[in-house]
C-alpha cells in the first residue's frame, strides 16, 4: 500500500486526483498504475485499470489469476468490474469512497452472488493516509482556485498571466491568498511533491533580481532525485503580486510569509536554496523553521537578468527589485545576518543542474 500511495502522490503531482494502484502476484510487483484520465485524455484510465493493463501485457494474459492489487481508494464500479473480468484473486483498498465506491460504499459488486468469480475484499488498510492525501489534494485546489480568483490590492499590481504564456520551459504552479502575513497579496508558489514521505524538502529562494524561474533546471533534478521541492515567486517578483511601495518589502516581513507557507504545507526536513551572497533572507527562513530547517545550499551568483528580460517589466513592477537591489533590506533595529547561527550550509559550485543536484542530495541526503 506504500507503493500505492507513492503511485497516487505521482498522480497528484501531474494535476490528476491522488489515487494509486500497486498488482502483486508471489510477492512480486508486476505492475503500478497512477491515475491519469485528464493526462491521457481517457475516462478509463483510472489507476487501477492503468495497473490491470500493464499487469496482463507483462504476463502476457487478460487473466491475471493469483494476482492482487492494491489501491489507495475503494474501487469504482468500471473498476470492479474490471477487476472480476480479470479474475483477480484479491483487492485491498485504503479509503471508502462514498460517492463511487463499488465495494459496499454505494453498491457491492464483489459481493453479487450472480457472478461466477469470486475476488476477495479488504478495505481500510492505512485508510487514514490514504484519505488525508486525497483531502490534502482537494483543498490544496479549492484553495488554489479561491486563490486565482482573489482580488487584487489597490496598492499592488498583478502580471497579467499573458505575459508568461510564451516562456519556455513553462513555470506554473497555483496561487495562495490565505496565508494571515499576506494580507490579500497572491503568492505564486510551484510545489513539486516528494514521491514518498520523509523526503527531504527543498524550498528555493530567489534573489532580488531573479524570480523562481530561475530555479526550473534545478527543480526537476532535485524532484527527479526523490525530493519534494517548493518554489515560490516571492511577493514582488513573478507571478505573485507587486506592491507598488518598496518599503513593504521588509526582510522580516518576507520571512513571516515564507514561515506561514511553510506551515500551510506542512514542510519538514527543509534546506533552504539560495545565492552566495544573498543568503540573508534564506538564513533568516532557516532561523524560523527552527528544527524543521536542515539547513543553506547555496548556488553561484546567478547572472543578474535586465528587467526587460523579466516578464514584468513595467516601472511598478520594478519596485520588488529596485527595494532589494542592495540586498534584502532589514527592518528597523534588526540586522539580517548576525541574528542567528549560521546553519548547516553546503556550497554546491558551478556546473549543471544535475551536478548542483547530486552534490546537495549527497550532503543533506534525499
Ligand atoms: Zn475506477
């Protein structure tokens, strides 16, 4: 059931709701399946049909005697029958599903004594984590959905989403609005989620004359390490909302946001990535997360981008950067670097992606 659940948090990283399915015959995995009908543009592609499929191309027989499939979410009734077509031999399943669940929730199709075969059932096995992924994923969108819609401050500007529609490689994530130090302001935050728990989590800061695109290379090599990785725009920069004031960007109130996201996404085992140079914001971060906080990898200096290479280039746009062009500016009575022990820090060099990724899994771990 742990590979399923894996299987269904890849589902929800592709935007698909979390559902996973795991075929095991003699102790043997012989086929996973993630649920994919929006990708693959096919209303059959539940997880455990993708599952079956695969299961009885490797055997080499629609019959897949002996077998059992393990699936984060009870089973629909196409699945089902499925299921009992293929003469399975055994079906455990996490969460009920009372709206669709062919396993008593709404109908028992295991349990018609009409049919010939006969596919044994259990459900409820690591039901809570089951549900709570699928929980988690709905309110994440819910969330996401209140968030793209939410009105924009007077005091603040907002890209218009046009502006980023040609840029390649694409850098989309979702919208949050409800976090209290926000105030109303949209953080744009990509959110790339770990394919197993207890994954480390790398939460990407960019510097003030960047935005979180800057971190796309680097972002997938870590993903594709086994790494959960978070990358928000910071307000000012990107996607996320523009105060047209520079004094509203103080360190401390940039930290106080970052804090409460890291809270709202129940972040753990973080290390905060960020420039040489420009750490203070990243090391300030760490300080708050306390022992959540594994520690700094710091990047090279990126190349400073020229404001019309960003795809906010209007004056009021510029106000982010121009507040931070000498670094993140601290609050009053408040030095950014001295107040807190320098944590556990790794310099990961020049070189690609893929390099800066090994060296940062082999120091902290994946
Ligand atoms: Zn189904």
């Amino acid at each position: 059931m742990r590979l399923a659940l894996a299987q269904a948090a890849a589902a929800a990283a592709a935007g698909e709701v979390p559902v996973g399915a795991v075929l095991v015959r003699d102790g043997q995995v012989i086929a996973t399946g993630a649920n994919a009908p929006i990708g693959r543009h096919d209303p059959t592609a539940h997880a455990e049909i993708v599952a079956l499929r695969q299961a009885a191309s490797t055997l080499g027989n629609y019959r897949l005697d002996g077998c059992t499939l393990y699936v984060t979410l009870e089973p629909c009734p196409m699945c089902a029958g499925a299921m009992l077509h293929a003469r399975l031999a055994r079906v455990v399943y996490g969460a009920p599903d009372p709206k669709t669940g062919a396993a008593g929730s709404v109908v028992d199709l295991f349990a018609q004594p009409q049919l010939n075969h006969r596919t044994a059932v259990e459900g409820g096995v690591l039901a809570e984590e089951c549900g709570r992924q699928l929980q988690d994923f709905f309110r994440g969108r819910r969330q996401a959905q209140a968030a793209a819609a939410s009105p924009l401050r007077e005091d603040a500007l907002r890209t218009p989403a046009s502006a980023f529609e040609t840029l390649a490689p694409a850098w989309e994530g979702s919208y949050r609005a409800d976090l209290p130090a926000l105030e109303g302001l949209r953080l744009h935050v990509v959110d790339l989620p770990a394919p197993r728990p207890a994954a480390t989590t790398w939460l990407c800061l960019h510097s003030p004359t960047s935005w979180g695109r800057r971190f796309a290379g680097l972002a997938q090599a870590l993903h594709a390490a086994g790494g959960r990785v978070v990358v928000p725009d910071l307000i000012g920069f990107g996607r996320s909302d523009k105060p047209k004031r520079k004094a509203f960007h103080r360190l401390a109130w940039h930290r106080e946001v970052l804090a409460q996201l890291a809270d709202a996404l129940a972040l753990d085992k973080v290390v905060v990535v960020a420039e040489e140079g420009d750490q203070a914001l990243a090391t300030a971060v760490a300080a708050a997360l306390g022992p959540r906080a594994c520690g700094l990898a710091l990047l090279p200096r990126g190349p400073s981008q020229p404001a019309d290479a960003l795809p906010y280039p209007d004056r009021g746009h510029a106000a982010g950067p121009q507040a931070f062009a000498g670094g993140w500016l601290p609050a009053a009575g408040e030095s950014a670097a001295s107040a807190v022990a320098a944590p556990d820090t790794v310099h990961l060099g020049a070189g690609s992606a893929q390099e800066q990724a090994r060296r940062a899994v082999e120091y902290f771990g994946d």
